[in-house]
C-alpha cells in the first residue's frame, strides 16, 4: 500500500514536471517566433510606411514625377515580396532553427531558408 502511494505520488510529480517543463519550451518559441517577425517583418514594414508618408507629403506639395514614381512602386514592391517570403518560411515553422541576434535576442535563422525559396523561385 505505501508503495503504491510512492509510486502514485513519484507519478503525478513526474507529470506536473514534464507538464512545466512542456509549458517553458512552448514559451521560449512564441518568444522566439515574436522576435522573429519583429526583425523580419517589422523592418520592412516601417520602411514601407515611411515611403507611404512620404508619397502622401510629396503629393500634397505637387507630386512627383514619373521616374520618381516608379522608383517608389518598384521599392514597395521588393519590400513587399520579402515580407511574403519571409511569410512562406515561417509557414513551415517546424522545420527552423533558431539563433541569436547579435542584440542577444533568440530568433528564427530565416537567411538560409528564405535564399533557398528565393533560388527556387528564380529557377
């Protein structure tokens, strides 16, 4: 009886630390798949909103012409196509690794995977 008891309380011991134990590495990746779009999509993004500004600006002080204007698309658009690329990769989150910003946050090494896509979309 008190071995069963032992091995009843070894159990549920056992369980709630596995339990605890799944809980952080669940944590540690939201945490690093939060700093991963951070860096990778916050970038682009802010450097897209600023250029929106500055369209707006430019268009209330008399516009911009046709050159500067395709120069603005163009820009927008590569931006934008990394944004996408990075959004494939992370599709396939399982299958990342992670590394360490030189800042010291952890996050996802998109590089490798996003030339890979890259090259395949190219060829």
């Amino acid at each position: 009886m008190i071995r069963e008891k032992n091995n009843l309380l070894m159990k549920t011991l056992l369980g709630s630390f596995f339990e605890e134990e799944k809980k952080q590495i669940a944590l540690e990746a939201n945490v690093r798949l939060m700093n991963t779009i951070r860096y990778y999509l916050g970038d682009p993004l802010t450097v897209l909103l600023g250029k929106a500004q500055l369209s707006l600006d430019s268009l209330n002080n008399g516009g911009m012409d046709r050159e500067e204007t395709q120069k603005l698309v163009l820009f927008m658009r590569e931006e934008l196509q990394k944004i996408c690329l990075v959004l494939n990769v992370l599709a396939d989150v399982s299958q990342l690794k992670y590394k360490t910003h030189p800042l010291g946050m952890e996050l996802f090494d998109l590089e490798k995977e996003m030339e890979g896509s890259h090259s395949r979309e190219k060829g």
